[in-house]
C-alpha cells in the first residue's frame, strides 16, 4: 500500500470514529483537540492529531479535523474533515 492510501486509509478510520461522539459531549469542551501515536492499517508508526473547532460561533456545528502524519513529516501527511451538526439529523465527512 502507498504511503498516501496508507495515510488516508488511517485519516477516514480516525475522522469515523471521531464523529461518533455527540455534540452535546462536545460543545462545552469545544475548541479542543490531541494528538496520540498509532499505527496505520500497513503497520506504520504514526502520530494522529484530532481537532474539534467551532464551525461558525460559538454553539454552531462542531468542525471535526483530522491529521495523520510521520512523526518527523507532518507536511506530508492527511488531513480529513468532518462535521458534527448541532441538530444529530445528519453527519457530514468530506
């Protein structure tokens, strides 16, 4: 697998499991985010930063960031985004 595919296929897993939480979970630790090692699906070595921004003010849809990268390449790594809408009628990932 491509370092790109492996990446992405690390990015769309984590951002998934991001937007799992509800954002009544969320809102009042809103902004907020990490970063942690892990392992992508080939076995790299990797850090996963994950971000939860306002995505207008305050108490509007939570925007969901998510970024996987080498330790020492983080230009070069993935970064997906996702939404958790304040009403749960429909999360949104692109």
């Amino acid at each position: 697998m491509s370092l790109d595919a492996d990446l992405g296929a690390a990015a769309q897993d984590e951002l998934e499991r991001a937007c799992t939480l509800a954002w009544r979970e969320l809102a009042d630790h809103t902004p907020w985010g990490d970063t942690f090692e892990g392992f992508t699906p080939a076995g790299r070595e990797v850090c996963i930063e994950r971000t939860y921004l306002w995505d207008g003010p305050p108490g509007s849809d939570i925007r969901v960031e998510v970024t996987v990268y080498e330790p020492e390449a983080y230009e070069a790594g993935v970064k997906l985004t996702g939404a958790i809408p304040r009403e749960p009628s429909d999360i949104r990932s692109h």
